[in-house]
C-alpha cells in the first residue's frame, strides 16, 4: 500500500528513528513502511494517525 508517511515525517522535521522511538516501534519498521514493503498493524495505523493528527487517507493511498 502506498503512503504519505515520508513526507509527513519529513513536514514535521522528524527522523525516521524518532518517530519510531515515539510510536514504540523499530526505525526498521518505519523505513520498512515508507518503502511500501510492511502494512503497519491497525494499532499501529492508529498510533500514526493520532501523531500526525491525519486521516487514514491523509496517511495511506489505497489504489485499487
């Protein structure tokens, strides 16, 4: 699934380990997100969503 996670990291001035650290994950885990190879968890979309206080759709392109 494609995503705006890169560039909403990027807006707010943050790294990929720190936003990691906050959402309690891996910085491999958000690498692995932005690169469209991982679907991050319903929690975990949950957590992105409230941290970059976006919609889903804001976040996460769903191309069907």
């Amino acid at each position: 699934m494609e995503n705006n996670l890169k560039k909403l990291r990027k807006v707010k001035g943050i790294s990929q380990g720190d936003l990691a650290h906050h959402l309690e994950v891996s910085r491999q885990t958000i690498n692995s997100i932005e690169n469209g190879k991982f679907d991050p968890s319903l929690t975990l979309t949950i957590k992105l969503t409230r941290f970059f206080e976006a919609s889903l759709e804001e976040i996460f392109v769903h191309k069907e």
